[in-house]
C-alpha cells in the first residue's frame, strides 16, 4: 500500500482525505478499488464521472449504445458534438482528462449471461446503470454467485430507487426478494414514461456514494433497505425488506 498516495495525489484527493471517515487509508483503499458500471446512461455518467474524481483506481464500463440526440437532457458526459459516437469512447477521453491516475476498461458490447462471468471477474463492486429489468435481475443473480457488492438504480418519471446490495454477507437479501415477480419494464421505459433529467444525476450520484461508503466499509445499514426518492414531493424515505425463504438467494 505504500508510495500510492504521493504529494500530488495528496493534494488532489485533500477535500476527501481530510474527512475521518477517510483519512489516507480510506484514500488508498478507494486507489485500489475495483468497480464496473454497467450501462453509460443517465445513471452511468454520473457514477463514472464522480468515482473517477473521487479516485477509484480501476473502473470498467460496459454498453454496447452510440451517444443521440434524446441523451443529452440527462447523461451529462456527452454534448452535442458527441451523437453518434459510440458512449464509451467518448467517456473514457473525458475520464482521461477528469482524472488521468484512473485506469478505465470499456466494453462496447451487451452484458449477457454468456460473457458476465468473464467481465466480472475483474471487479468488487458492480454498479446497475441499466434501464431495463432484465439486466437488474441478471446481475443481481451473477453478483450472488459471485459474491459481489451490487448498487442497483432505477428511475421514472420524478421517482427513483437505490438499493444496496452486499452478497458477502449470506444474511442479505437480494433484488428478487424485494420484487418477487419481474416488474415490466414498461415502468422504466424513459421513452414513453418520460423523466426529468436531474432525477438521474441524483439517484447515480447516491449510487456512487454507496460505492464509496461499501469500498470505505462505512455502510451497514443499507443492507436490507431500498431507498424511495418521490422529487415530485421531496419525499425521501427507507423502507425495509427481508430475505425470502425460497428466493435464488438462499442456495448460494
Ligand atoms: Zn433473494
């Protein structure tokens, strides 16, 4: 671990490194991290962006979609000079220049049962930036297999939901215990539900935070709770759920 934080770096992560909960060891430890961000989207911009200012060493970013013209109201990596690039390019030269100490992989390709072994075999902690349930639930099934630390985020309209979810621990529940049969993805469909763009800056900027309580080993009691964000109302709540007998959770 020593001779990772020099002068420099000191300097650049101070702000932080001068937080208790942080200090030189926290900082360190957020260098040696390892996380993935699945989906460069409204939540992934976010995400990638702060964790990379933040210092997280080793960032891998997974989507397969080119930047357009409907993406800009959110995903705050890309402008307009960037539609039709391919989401990924454009955001690991920004990253480049955010922070140039952050080792960034990108995969232009789908997450799928068929290569998410393969992809997150490099990572600890698995961030959902996806808009689908489909791609929730699988990686909410390999991150139990895997034993990863998984944020998932969801968002619609003016609502978001966080969920944190820690499969070291065999006690914790999962995404399946919360929503026992698969929610359409009608509910997350942005096109025709519509969202207000800040709403994704807020709820991947919690993600991040979680990121970093999970790496800084700060949270314990998010464990078993989804965090309920209605904008509309300013409503902020936690509501609490347990793991379920006959859930895919119990068997790994
Ligand atoms: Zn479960």
């Amino acid at each position: 671990m020593k001779n990772i934080l020099n002068k420099k770096l000191v300097e650049r992560y101070s702000r932080q490194i001068v937080l208790k909960d942080v200090g030189p060891l926290g900082q360190k430890k957020i260098i040696k991290s390892k996380v993935l961000v699945v989906g460069a989207g409204g939540l992934g911009c976010p995400v990638i962006d702060y964790l990379s200012r933040a210092g997280v060493g080793n960032i891998g970013v997974i989507d397969h979609d080119k930047v357009n013209t409907s993406n800009i109201h959110r995903q705050s990596l890309y402008n307009s000079r960037d539609i039709g690039k391919f989401k990924v390019s454009v955001l690991k030269k920004k990253i480049k220049l955010v922070n140039p100490q952050v080792k960034i992989k990108t995969y232009k390709e789908k997450i799928e049962k068929k290569n998410i072994k393969k992809i997150f075999k490099g990572y600890d902690f698995i961030v959902d930036g996806s808009d689908n349930f489909k791609t929730k639930f699988l990686l909410n099934k390999y991150s139990i297999k895997y034993k990863k630390i998984l944020i998932v985020g969801a968002i619609s309209k003016m609502d978001g939901h966080i969920f944190t979810f820690d499969f070291k621990n065999k006690k914790n529940p999962c995404l399946k215990c919360f929503y026992q049969s698969e929610p359409s993805d009608e509910v997350l469909n942005c096109e025709r539900e519509g969202i207000l763009g800040p709403l994704a800056g807020i709820v991947g900027n919690i993600q991040a935070i979680e990121i970093l309580k999970k790496i800084l080993n700060l949270s314990k009691e998010s464990n078993k709770k989804i965090l309920i964000l209605d904008l509309l109302n300013l409503n902020f709540r936690k509501a609490e759920f347990n793991k379920k007998k006959n859930c895919i959770c119990k068997n790994f």
